[in-house]
C-alpha cells in the first residue's frame, strides 16, 4: 500500500505571510499618524501661549534694529567722509571735514606708504567700536520695556557686537543673552539685521586707486568709471600735493571720501581737478 503524499500549502502560507507583513505596515503608519495628530494638536493648543511674546507686544529682535539703527547711520556718515575713521589721525582738513589719508609720504617725489591695508576689516572695526555701548543701552532699555508690561528678564546686562560689510549689504549681529517670562519662558541669544549699502564696492575700489598710489604716485579715475558705470570718481589736487579722492554710487547716492599725498611735487606743479 503506497503511502499518501502531503502536498504543504505553499502558497497559502505566502499569502498568509504576505497579508500579515501587510498588516503590521498599516498598524507602523496607524501609530505614525496618531504621533502626528497628538503633535499637532499640542502645536496648536501651545503655540499661542509660546508667541504670546512677540504677538503682544514689539519682538525683540525689531526693537533692538530700531534702536541701533540710527547710531549706525551716524556712523557711516562719519567714515564715508573721513576717509574711514571715526576719529581720524593723520589727517588732511578739506572744507572743514578731517579725511584720513589712506596712503601718504611727507617727501616730495616719491610714492606714498600705504597706511591702512586692510580697510574693510578697520571699517568694520570701527562700526563694531561705535555701536558697542549704543547696544548695551539699547539692550537695557529693551529689559525696561518689557519689565513695564509684567515679564521677568533676565540678562542683558552686557553686549558684543559684529559688524560685517559685505557686497551690496552690511550685516550687524549683536550678542546679549536674554530670558523673557510670562506664563512661559523665551530665550533670545542674538539679534541680527542687514542694512542694503554699497560700501562694500566702494572701499574695494578705493583700496584699488591706493594700490595704484603706492606704486605708481597717482591713479587715473576715469577707467573705473568706464568699467563700472554706476560709479562715479573725483580726484581734487591741493597746493601741497595731497589729493582727495571721491567714488560715489550713483544709484544710491552713498559715497566714500579719503586722501592721499604720493608722488607730490614742489610749488604745486601740475595742480588739476579731475
């Protein structure tokens, strides 16, 4: 008697394999979307109390730009005009205005020394020097403000500052740690904003023209003016050699003003405004 084979039900147990890894799929995105729901559902329930800060009153960050901003207009008015500095030494007055002289000899028929090679970097060290204690101020009043509408502030006692000039931008940070508390707590770090300028342009054009100063005595205006036509250059000679140059942005109407004495000849020979 020939023994009966059993046939195992393959495919049935496939199937049943096939539907049960099915199925612990669907129970993994079951529990996804309920993490997700309940997530959402505290967002919405908390997030009004954690805004509360900046939706009822001015935010941080905004007051603090308010603040700051009109010293840091004062400031790039001044170094524009002086060649730079806020307070300039080693300087020539023209029309009442000292301008730094950003390459200069006192000897007559040689080229200048150039006398700040790094100017973008000393610019936006003087920025950082000026803003300092106007960000300190703002950072006390800012506390002060908040205090009269019922919140507990902490910090905000000191502040740094970084200044960063940029193409067609100049970036300010200020560093102040802050806690604010009201029914809940918010931290604030740092405050950052970005004023639209030109600078940038305009002191890599005049870090250029003492380039050309220092090696060869004078510099000719009109070819940056042929490459770059929004610019436009000024150089006025004075009686005792020295030579005060002006690149303005004519879109923008910013300009920056420095001096220079190179090259410079006795009894002010060949005196011109170019």
């Amino acid at each position: 008697m020939k023994k009966r084979r059993t046939e195992v039900p393959t495919i049935s147990i496939s199937m049943n394999m096939a539907e049960m890894k099915k199925g612990g799929q669907i129970t993994a995105y079951i529990i996804v979307a309920i993490v997700i729901v309940v997530f959402g559902v505290l967002i919405y329930f908390l997030y009004p109390k954690i805004s509360e800060i900046i939706a009822g009153d001015t935010e941080p960050s905004d007051y603090m730009r308010t603040c700051i901003q009109p010293e840091l207009d004062r400031g790039l008015e001044l170094i524009s005009k002086q060649g730079g500095y806020i307070n300039p030494e080693g300087y020539i007055e023209y029309r009442s205005v000292p301008i730094k002289y950003l390459c200069y000899t006192s000897r007559y028929y040689v080229p200048c020394y150039v006398q700040q090679p790094l100017l973008v970097a000393h610019v936006e060290k003087e920025l950082q020097d000026l803003l300092k204690s106007k960000a300190e101020e703002c950072a006390g009043e800012l506390k002060d403000y908040y205090q009269t509408r019922g919140y507990q502030v902490t910090g905000g006692n000191s502040a740094d500052v970084e200044v960063s000039i940029a193409p067609k931008r100049i970036d300010v940070q200020i560093d102040s740690p802050m806690t604010f508390t009201k029914e809940t707590t918010q931290e604030f770090q740092t405050f950052r904003f970005a004023k639209s300028s030109e600078l940038y342009t305009l002191l890599m054009t005049a870090m250029s023209i003492i380039d050309f100063e220092s090696t060869y005595g004078d510099s000719e205006v009109t070819i940056y003016m042929q490459y770059y036509p929004e610019l436009q250059l000024r150089k006025m000679k004075l009686m005792d050699g020295s030579k005060i140059y002006s690149i303005k942005n004519v879109k923008t109407s910013e300009t920056f003003t420095f001096a220079s004495r190179s090259l410079a000849w006795p009894g002010g020979l060949g005196l011109k405004a170019t």
